[in-house]
C-alpha cells in the first residue's frame, strides 16, 4: 500500500529563506517557485531567464508524516528519484545523503516522524569550466542539456522528479522480481525463469499475449513456451507482450515480457575493405537484427519533451509516442544529453513496438575519470540497467552523444567508457552497447537545408555520403504563426531581428549566427521579397519538408549498406521559434512531421533527385524507386508526371516488379528539359495509389522571363 | 622449498600405448616423443610433418612422489602451465580435470602419493571447420599458431610448459604479495601499497634501484618515495627499477617495482576532422604516452620463438630481447596469435625496458562467445593480468590480431572482446586496453617489397599512407646460405622450385602462390639472370633491408601524427627459407636486423626517396630529414652525396639547425639527374658522423648502354 505526501517547499536564498510554497511531486521545484514568485509561462519572451538567480540557492521540500504502520507492516518512505544531490531528513535529522538522480532511496520509518524534509544541495558546477555552458556538468551523472544546449535554455531545474511516497510492506514483500529468457536459435521454444527478491515464496503466473493463463509456478519453476508469439517492432509485426504475476499473501507484483532477440550485426556490404595496404578495420556493426531480421531503424532522437523533466507523465508520453508510431517510425535514439525518461515511456513502447536506443547521460563532454566521477556513475548506471533490462523496447546501449569527435574529446580509452561497456556486460549481456555515437562508420549531421562549406543541398550531400547509419540528420524550420505570436512579444515580432526573445528561442546564435531560421538559407531561395513574416514561416517549413524527405528516402535508397535513419530530432522541450524538430511544444506537429510521415510508409514510390532547385532550360533527372521496409513483398505501377504553371507533364509509367520483404527495387530515370515559365516551384508527382509520393521542388524562370514578369508587375 | 620430479611421458595412440620415454619439464611431449621415435630435427627438410600422425593421440606424463612434508609443512603439487586440456591423477584417482594453459593449478598432497600421472588430451579440433587450419582453434584459448600460419608449419604442441613441481610450504606461506603504487601528476611522490594473502603477518621491505632500503613495513605500510626514479623506456631514460623483500618466518618472496604512469593519447593531428558533414568520429587513439612525455614507439612482432614453446627459457629470452635493445627497439608487440610469453620474458623487459603490448591469445578467428568459451576465456585471462600487471613493462593489452577484418569477422559487439575488456578494467584498470589490432586509424601491411595491385614498391606505399600507427609491416629476405643448405635438402637446393622442402619452408604457397620466396619481384629488379642461389640471396636482403629501413625512417618522419613502427616480425620459430623476420631460428641476425637497427638509432640522417628504382636520365630527388626521438635535441651537418659507379658526386650540405627532443627537422630536397653509366646500384650518402646512412638504390642503364654493355659481354 502506498501514501503518497503532500509536500511544500522553499528556497534558500544568499538573502534568507522563501516562505513555504506548494510543491507538486513529482516535478521540479523551480516550476513552483517560478508560480510561487509571478514569473510567468517560461516559453513566453525572455521569462526563462528570469530563473537565473535561483541557480545556486538550495531548496527545501517538506512533507508531514502521518501513516503508522498495521500489524506486521514497516513503513518505508521511497524516493524514486531526486534530482541531484540531496539530503533527506526526518524530524530534522539527515538520515541519508545522496547524489544522483536516477537511483532510487529508501528510508526506513519508525512510524512516529513526523515530518521528512529532502534537502536539495545547488547544481553542480566544475568550478573552471570557461563558461555558463554544459562544460560545468562534465563531473555529474545530470543530463547535460539544462546547463544550456543549442535549442535549450539554460535552465537549471531539479526537485523530487519522480514518484515519492511512504509504502507499507509485510514481510513477504517482493522487492525484486524479474523475468529472465532464453529463445531457442530457430525461436520455437522460450524458456522463462524468474528471479526474486522476497523473504517468502513467490508464486508466478504468466499469462499469454491474450491475457489467458499459461502456467503458473515459483521462482524455480522453467516456464516454457512452445512456438512463442515474439515481440516485434512497429512494421514488422506485432509486438506481444506476455505478462505475469507475483504474489505473496500480502502483495502482488506484475510485468509485461517481451520474447525476442536483438543483436548488432555487421552492415551489409560492412566486410567489403578497402583493397590494399596498409589495411584498417572495418566498420562498426550498426545493423540491428530483430528475431534474425534485419530491420531498417527509421526514427527520430528523442529529447526531453519539457524543460521541467519532472512533470512529464504517462499520458504526453502516451501522445508523443502515438505520433511517433503514426508517422512509421519504429525507433527513438533517446539522446544522452537529455538524461533517462520515466518508466511510463519504456512500458508505452514495449506496448507499441518502438524500439528504444538507450544513450547513459554523457554528451560532448570530456567526462574525466576521476574516482568520484566513476563511483557516482557506476551506481546511477547499474540503477538505469536494472530499470530498464526487462524492457523489450530497449534494443541497445550507447554511452552518450559524440563522445569521439573534436568537441568532447573523449576515445575509446575513457575510463567512464570502458565502465559503462562493463557494466552493460555484468548486467544485461545480450544486450548491443556502442561507447558513442557516432562510431565508425556512422554519420551525425548536417543540420541545415543548404551546407555552405560543401555548397550542397541535403539532397546533393546525402547522395554523395556512404554512411552505414545516419542516427543525425536535420532540416530546420520556423515554428508556426500562431505559437510565434505567443513567444515573440509583438514589438519584436517583424521584421525579424538578431536580438531579446527571437535569440533567445534560437531563431539566432544558436549554432553560428544564422541559426535555427537561417535566413540567409532562405534568402537563397526566395523568389520574391521575404516581407511578411507568412512568407518568412512557409519557406521555411517548404524546405523543411523537402529537406527531411530527400535525407529519409535518400538513406532507405542507401539499404542495406545503410540500416538507420534518425532525424535531430523529435520533440522540443518548450517553444523555439525555429528548429529541426518535427513537433512543436508540447505536442502540435509541424509540416515537416507529415512530411516524414510519408517518406517513411512502409512501402512508397520515391525519386532521387540530385538537388532541389532547378533552372528553366536544364534538364531535370529523377531516379525512380519502389522503397519497401515491410515484412512483405511489395510492387507497384508507378506513373511520374511534372506539374509546372498548372500543366501535368506525364514522363513515364513504370511496373516495379516484385520488391521482397524489406528490400528496395530500383527504376529506371527520368529525364525532362525544364520549359521557360512563369512559376517559382514544379512538382515531381509519382502516381501509384497508396504509394504515391510528390516532390514539390524550387523552379527558376530564365532572366528574361523574370524581367518580363517584372515589367508586367 | 621447491622439489622437481623427474618425469617419463607416453603416446596412447590407436594401437595402444608407446612404452615410456623420458620427458623434459617443462617442455614439449611431442618433442620428447618425436626423439623417442628418431625423427630427427624438424627444421630440416620434410620432418615436422611426421608428427601430423599424432594429433589425435592422448599422452601421459609420470613422476614419481618423494616428498614427505617436514613438520608443520604442506605439501603442494604445483603446475604452473599444462598446455591444453589435462586431467591429473594421484596414484590412479583423479584429483583435477583442467582447460587452459595459461592458469596454475596446484594440488594439495597428503605426503603419502607414490606417482602422480598428467593426462592430455587431444588438442581441441572444432569438428565443422572446414580445413586442417586454425580455425579448429576458435573455441579454445590456446595460441592458434600451432594449427599453421603462413610461417609456421602445423605442429600441435601440448605438454607441460611451464614449471611443475612439489612446494613444501609453512603456513606463513605468502600466496601472494602485490605491489601497488599512485604517482602524483607531476611524478614527485610516489605511495607503495602492498597487498599479501598470507594467514600470517607479512613483513615487507622496500629497496631503491642501487639496491639501498628505503623502508621497512607490512600490508598496511604506505611506502612513499619522494622523487622517484621513474621506470622509462629504452632510449628514453633508465628503467629503474624498486625492489622488495617480503618474509615471514619461513617464507620469503621478491619483486620488482618499475614506477611509471602509461596512457594511450590522442595522436598529435588525430583530433583533425574532415570537414563537413555527415561527421564520423575521430581515429582511436594510439599514441603512448609515458611519464607524460609522448613516446614514438619502434620495435617488432614478437613471435614465439620456438615451435616448442615449452623449452623456451630465459637464456633465450635474453639473447634475443638484448638483440632488440641493441637494435634500438623499445617495444615488443607480443602477437595474440602466439599466446602469452613466459614470466621470465616480462622481468627481462621490466629490467631492459623493453615496452611490451601484450595481446590475448585470440587471432584471425571469430571466437564466438558461446557459454563454453566464454567460461574459459574468463578463467585464462583473469590468470594472465593477475601474473602481468606487476610488470612495469607491460603498458597495454589487446584483445587479439586482425579481429575486426574481414578473414576474422569479430567486431566490437563481440562478446569476448567485451569480456576481455572488463575483466581488464576490473583488475588493471589504468593500463591501456584496445580490442584488437588495427583499430580505426591503424595500418596492418604491406607484407612485399612490391605491391602488385598498387603497383607501388614498399617506398611509394608508405609514403601515401597516413596512420596513426604501422603496427605490422613487412618485407621478406630469404635466409641465409648455411641455413637453407642445412633445412633443404641437396637434390631439391638448386634451382629453386615449388615443391617439397621449399613449400613447407614457406617459400611458396604461403600467402598467395610466391610468397615469401617473391621470384616474381626479385626478377623485377635482377639485372642479370638468378642463376646461383647466392645471387637469390643477395638480391632478397638487399630488398630486405632498403625496403624496412623505407619503412621504419617513412613511419618516423609521419611523427607525432604516426606513433608506432613495429615490423612484422622480430623471431621465428623454426628456419624458414623466407620470411618477414629479422632474425633466423633460432638467433640469427638477418643482414635485415643491422639495417633496421641503423634506421632506428634515436639520431640519424634521413632520407624520402620516392621509389627504389631509378632510370639514367631521370632526375633523382629525395627530401632530407634530421630524425630525433631522443630525449634531448640533436643537430647535424649533413652532407649528401650520391655514389654511383665508384664516382662520388657531392649534392649538398645541409645544417639541420636544433631539433627539439623526441622531435624531428625537415630539410631541403636534393635534386640530380642521374647520368647513364654502367651500373646496377647506386647509393645515397648522407655523412653526418655518428648519424650517417646510406640507402642503396636500384639503377637502371639505358636501353642503349645495355646493349653495348651485352656486346661487351
């Protein structure tokens, strides 16, 4: 049985104590404090910054104690996390000291306290790190992003983040109980076993996918299940889920299993080396086999979905990932730099068959190996293992964000790595674990619609790349008109200008100056004046769609040397004016997300277009392809037309043939000289029913046109 | 008190069982059986393939018991190394079944054992590899070496190895005293901790490297030296060496402490991304660096260096590591595919200062990691760190050779590789670990003087490489006259053909139809026909050595970026008729190892020479260098000159001006057109006193002088 508190909390400040406000748990102290002081909604203008000044006040929450404990019953008072280094006391005396957000901490009680207070200690911050940036959390086990990243503010929030409450426990309290499989090699045969954790016998019944009974036993018994229903991903079949529950006299306890067997196996076309010497290694595996299927992972990186970590419940979840599912994705890299979410996510997508790559809280930094640092990690990594190990959704581990590369300067020698690759090892095997990504032979990047160092287009760029993983890749866009207006103060609003709250949302100085609206990307484009901020918002959700298809299609074109494609990224923690992700906050999908959600139907017709804008008179080629990721055979009767100026230019029919299950059919190209008409866009229409794609692409009248259009206008 | 036996072995062949013969300890049984049978030496002729007869035969070894432990003593029977699989048996019960060579067993005795009998079984053969190779060893963790490789005949060797005998012990025996130390990060203090298993107490006393005490203790003495004589590497400094006592009332044991601090770094330049995107990760680092100074690391693969690896003894060790150290080497690559050396081996690097890479026993295999292997993997590494990382020496291990290429198929997900990683951070953490050889960034070959797809000679090849570590790379010389005249026999000598002697001597047929002989390639260069085995020979060291000291003086001119040359290989294990190594079975300096020795002096003048082969009439050019990865800087005059038939013709003298320690000079570019003359050779001299050297080139008349020259003739 379980009491949950009712809790208030305070600030300590330089200049005294707050008085005592409401708390919501879970959640995140600076919310409260923020409704406590007046501050407003944090998306709107420049109110994020006012929580600034909170960063090195402590925080107190306090919660009176009132459950005295029946016959044969222990009242325990259980934290299922705190963020981030904390002391709790009882009746004012400290009866644990902690650090680290993802292990859980229990108290004993008496039964006669009367009040627990859980003291929460300032961020920490390396004392020399240059700059109020990530680089001050390189010696914390906190997900990096609240100390500021290039779409998140600086906001460093903390609190009683996750469930916390007093349970009443007899003696034959489960405190563990965990389900452990084997499949046999063919996947006929799954033998179940349970381990427990309890003073008494456990009795198990497990049920099948349909909730009937299939046996029931204890914790000795081999529960085995002929011809297992497996768990599979979105797309490739239904991912069953077998339950069970245990009980004593006094308590009960369920979980859901997941029967299936997931591996890293090499790419491909991975063991084809370079001939020659001296001669290197090949790639890195990144191919997951899913029940000896190789599964083409088609996703997006998962950030935290709300500045606040704390208030997130089941139910944003619940709507974030049924986006996510109804957009064909079968994957979330769940990014490192944002931390680990809640158990509600893990169960939601054991329950709706997305995958889930699991990052540890490491993100370009340079996690030096100190013994405090080690000490402080292997326990808050051992907890996530043991949290997360019965999930079927969790295909594999990975040690952080771009770990390797020139800005976190950590290698494969890292002692924080070569914990995290052992600790994996002791308590979860089988499961995959890459050090970083990305590793060799995998690809992050590019960000933009247009690279100007490689003067190319994502539709050039990633045509010429040969990655065996694109787990990065965005496009960004302008958010739309209506959440705009309630971000941007109105006398900032148009024209845009590189200052207050459209810097401050990352439309500028996010990543180079230009960034997240790129303006100079749109000014490339634009056919006429970019002189209401409408136009401003449509081209760059114009590009934005075109952008993430062209990277989508084009790294399903490239299986099954390729095998994952994962935009940057997903969802976004409160409003940006503009950004790569798909999904407006908290949850509004913008353009680009239909957009993605077509490109990444099991089958399609798609094109590869070598770029994106084109000049009347040139001759415009398209290399048709029938894309096929279902477990199923696929073919189709393809017809690409031009629509240019109101015409319909039919090109070519084309009979696919049979494409097999999870393999890609090539066509033939068009080719077709662009007339010289009075149009700024034409579109690529490939007309096969349910499988029909369009491309909507950038069109540029000869000189004379445009100066006739000029003198008519 | 140590009491060896005298011991007998016996084949149980099909046919029933040999009679007794005698048996050296340790040592070989095939050997003892091959001189039972009169088979004569296996380096000769077509000998070692009469043992191929016994591979399936299970053989025993006797000794008979004498050893009545004194009062208050136990007697234990111990077995350092039993290669592979063995059971022991006391008076006809057996006491232990064992697999794995490479862990100790000991056996307590009651004192009343009259005989004790160890019993091997045949060499594991996993039963669907498909050829008599070492892929039948990819379930065992014995040095895949002995099932053949490309220069080493097939031989399975097994047998007591290592050391065996009865120990009579007190129970103040000390199982174990380990030394442990912390440096400070500027190498001012160090603090020695011991750590003893003993039931009594230990009493320990500490002594510098001229062999004074320092201080006296016990397990729970912190030694602190104040400045410390560091252990350096040869070249770099002198490899001290602490020593100490540890004893109780009957017992007594010693070691050494070689205080140092090694890490693997970045390579200078290896944080230099390519720019754009999508973006890979950066090269795996490689770069040793010691007592915090970046140290290039030249040296060789060591091989084992008999087919007998049980009579190999410290003697041995000696002269062949001295040859290193003359040779100016500072390092061993201890190659995986030959397992793990002798303790007497790393005491004689610890006091040389020989750096020592150790690599487990895994090689060109995919070493699956089913429960069997695994277990046993555990059990065999585990005993090889626990006996190593005592050893200043040793500054890194590697999970195996060639594992992630495309002939073994391992990758980073491989689940021994991710074992060896652990128990490698779990009992040594903060010496270096990588999974295999070459990692991303690393080269591996060439293997010829001349590359037939490149169509590059060893000069051109390297010299458009850019690795972070050359790591093996070879060049073949035929051994020398007395050697092949001893090995092949009279009736097969001249000329030279693809048969018999030859082919098993690994002339032919062993990498490829020509190799190591390379006729193909020695006919690219003869200027006159091979008519004599001597000409055979000569032309063969000749490419030898120009073609190593191209490599070796290339790879140093790549630092700081290149890091390592080690040449593939030091030794062999029996006399080959060609082959990569520098020295002839079993310690014969090839004319190779003299060349390799000059080109890797801490000074010299160096020269990049694009090609070996020149044509009268071409303009000879080559870039100067002073090289310098001594710890002090050096300079020179250096006058370059060229030779060329019996005229010297001076080009210039460069003044190098002052290269920095361990840091290299650029100098100017000669440049001369070569006349046509009547020659074969010519030779680049760069005098410069102690730091001079030559490189003797090819030359080619013109067509028009040849034909007077045949007139002549």
């Amino acid at each position: 049985m379980k009491y949950t508190l009712t809790w208030q909390a305070r600030a300590i400040r330089p200049d005294g104590e707050s008085a005592w406000f409401p708390a919501q748990v879970p959640g995140n102290v600076q919310r409260d404090y923020g409704a406590y002081m007046g501050w407003g909604d944090i998306s709107v203008g420049e109110n994020v910054t006012l929580f600034r000044q909170t960063e090195g006040y402590t925080w107190e929450y306090r919660a009176a104690l009132d459950c005295a404990a029946g016959n044969g019953e222990n009242a325990v008072l259980v934290f299922e996390g705190v963020d981030y280094r904390f002391d709790v006391l009882l009746d004012g005396m400290t009866v644990c000291e902690h650090e680290g957000m993802f292990s859980r901490v229990e108290v004993p009680l008496c039964g006669d306290e009367r009040e627990v207070v859980v003291r929460i200690h300032p961020h920490p911050i390396r004392e020399d790190a240059p700059f109020e940036d990530r680089q001050q959390a390189d010696q914390c086990v906190k997900p990096p992003v609240c100390y500021e990243w290039d779409w998140h503010p600086r906001m460093l929030v903390s609190g009683i983040w996750q469930e916390a409450y007093v349970e009443m426990r007899h003696e034959d309290y489960i405190r563990r109980c965990e389900a452990f499989y084997t499949l046999s090699e063919d996947f006929s045969r799954a033998e179940i076993r349970f381990e427990t954790d309890c003073s008494a016998p456990v009795s198990i019944t497990l049920f099948d996918p349909d909730g009937n009974v299939i046996a029931a036993g204890d914790s000795r018994t081999v529960f085995k299940v002929e011809n297992p229903r497996l768990w599979w991903c979105h797309g490739q079949g239904e991912p069953a889920l077998y339950t069970y529950v245990a009980r004593t006299a006094h308590h009960e306890t369920r979980g859901q299993i997941g029967l299936r067997r997931v591996r890293l196996i090499m790419n491909e076309g991975g063991w084809v080396e370079p001939i020659g010497f001296p001669k290197g290694r090949s790639v890195a595996p990144i191919q997951l086999e899913l029940n000896g299927r190789r599964v083409f992972a088609k996703g997006s990186n998962w950030v935290n979905p709300d500045i606040y970590n704390g208030v997130i419940d089941a139910a944003r979840y619940e709507a974030l990932i049924t986006l996510a599912k109804d957009a064909n994705m079968n994957i979330f890299r769940c990014w490192g730099g944002s931390g680990v979410n809640k158990k509600a996510f893990y169960d939601l997508c054991d329950r709706m068959g997305i995958m889930v790559w699991v990052e540890f809280p490491l993100s370009c930094n340079n996690y030096v190996g100190t013994e405090h640092y080690l000490a402080v990690l292997e326990q808050e990594a051992a907890a996530i293992l043991h949290d997360l190990r019965s999930h079927a959704c969790v295909v594999m581990y990975c040690g952080g964000n771009e770990l390797f590369n020139n800005w976190s300067l950590m290698t494969d020698q890292s002692l924080a790595l070569r914990l995290l690759n052992k600790l994996c090892y002791d308590l979860d095997r089988d499961r995959p674990f890459i050090m970083t990504s990305p590793i060799f032979g995998m690809g992050h990047g590019g960000y933009t619609f247009y690279d100007p160092d490689a003067k190319k287009d994502v539709f050039t760029l990633f045509q010429s790349s040969h990655c065996t993983a694109y787990t990065e890749f965005g496009v960004p866009g302008v958010t739309n008109i209506e959440d705009i207006r309630r971000i941007i103060p109105d006398d900032e609003l148009f024209p845009i200008r590189d200052m207050g709250s459209w810097r401050l949302h990352h439309a500028f100085g996010a990543w180079g100056a230009a960034r997240w609206l790129c303006m100079d990307v749109l000014e490339m484009y634009a056919q006429e004046p970019l002189d209401t901020l409408k136009k401003v918002i449509d081209l760059s959700n114009w590009l934005q769609c075109e952008g993430y298809k062209a990277i989508f299609e084009e790294a399903r074109r490239q299986a099954p040397y390729c095998s994952m494609a994962i935009n940057w990224c997903y969802c976004e923690p409160w409003i940006t004016a503009a950004g790569n992700s798909l999904i407006t906050y908290p949850i509004k999908p913008k353009p680009a997300y239909y957009a993605v959600k077509a490109s990444l139907r099991p089958v399609l017709a798609s094109a590869r277009i070598p770029k994106f804008d084109w000049h009347a008179g040139e001759c415009f080629h398209a290399e048709l392809w029938l894309l096929n990721d279902s477990p199923e055979a696929a073919k189709a009767r393809i017809m690409a037309s031009i629509l240019l100026d109101g015409v319909e230019y039919p090109l070519l029919a084309w009979e696919s043939g049979e494409a097999a299950a999870n393999t890609n059919r090539i066509g033939p190209t068009v080719n077709w000289i662009l007339p010289d008409v009075d149009a700024a866009e034409f579109t690529l229409r490939l007309e096969a029913g349910a499988y029909s794609s369009e491309y909507r692409l950038c069109y540029r009248r000869s000189e004379a046109r445009r100066e006739t259009r000029q003198m008519n206008v």
